[in-house]
C-alpha cells in the first residue's frame, strides 16, 4: 500500500469508554464482562438507529462513525441516557457508566477501520468527559449548537497526549 492508495475522508468520530473499568473488572470480571456486552449491543442499536455504525470494540472502548455531528450527538445524549436508566437497577458499585468524545474531522480509511487525528482526538476528548458525559470538540460545537435543543459549556483549549495542536473542548450539559 501506499500514500496514494489511503482513502480520506471527513466524518464524525464517536468514542467511548467505561470509567473505572480496572476497578469494576477487579471487583467482579464476570459481572462486568456481562453488563459491558449488553451495554455495548443497546449502543449499538442506537449507533444505528442515528445512521451510525460501529467501527470498533476492544476493551471497553467502542468506536463509530456518523456521516454527520448532529446524529453524533443526538446518539451519544440517547446512549447516556439509556445507560443511566439501565444503571438505577443496578447497585452503585457495579454500575457502568461511559465517557463519550465526539470529533469532526479527517480521517484515513481503510475497510472498515479508521485512523488518523480525526480518531485520535475524539479518544482524547473521551478522556476528558466526565463519568456518564460527553465532550465534543469544537468542529462538532459549531455544527451542532444550533440544531440540537441542548446545552454546553466551553472547558477551554487542552492540549492533549500526541495532538500538535490544542484542541477547544465542550461540555454538553444533561439534564
């Protein structure tokens, strides 16, 4: 392969991960490797549902690609709010909540995997939503501000683990 046969494109990069895996792993791995399958397959159902699809799952992370940010963030609102109605059953231990980051952006595809900045800067912005949130980069905030009945709040410039450059991160606010 090379350069010239990588295809590019522009797309919204969905990221996900369970906060406090390693702890609820060492508490029960059996509990925890059952919940973490159900969950994934309820957001897979709404990655698809929002004209999604899942690109990845390894680990407790889960990776998809939306043709638009506004189906993007509509997903990721649904999923935390499923998932936190799934977790009010469930004792406060063992409860699995995700962190989610959205980015707009280029990225290098190849079959069905996708790579590049666009990628990694939605896995950094996962990393920075809190527990049950979701943080979107500024190239999402600017598509989706007005289109989505929702709220952010500007967390500011980041610069993030192997990004040359800042990245402006936003918070959505759930209610």
């Amino acid at each position: 392969m090379t350069k010239g046969d990588l295809e590019r494109k522009i797309t919204a990069v969905f990221s996900a991960d369970v906060a406090g895996y390693s702890r609820l792993m060492c508490r029960d791995e059996d509990t925890t490797v059952i919940t973490l399958s159900a969950y994934r397959e309820i957001m897979s159902v709404l990655i698809e549902g929002h004209r999604g699809r899942v690109v990845d799952a390894v680990g407790d992370n889960l990776l998809a690609e939306f043709g638009c940010a506004v189906d993007a963030v509509a997903c990721a609102v649904a999923v935390q709010k499923k998932l936190q109605g799934r977790n009010a059953s469930l004792p406060v231990e063992k409860r699995m909540r995700f962190r989610i980051g959205i980015n707009y952006g280029e990225v290098i595809k190849e079959g069905e995997r996708l790579y590049g900045t666009g990628v990694n800067i939605a896995a950094r912005l996962e990393s920075l939503a809190d527990s049950g949130g979701v943080c979107i980069s500024r190239s999402v905030f600017g598509r989706v501000r007005r289109l989505l009945p929702l709220k952010f709040e500007p967390m500011g410039q980041y610069s993030v683990k192997n990004i040359c450059k800042q990245v402006e991160v936003y918070r959505i606010i759930q209610s």
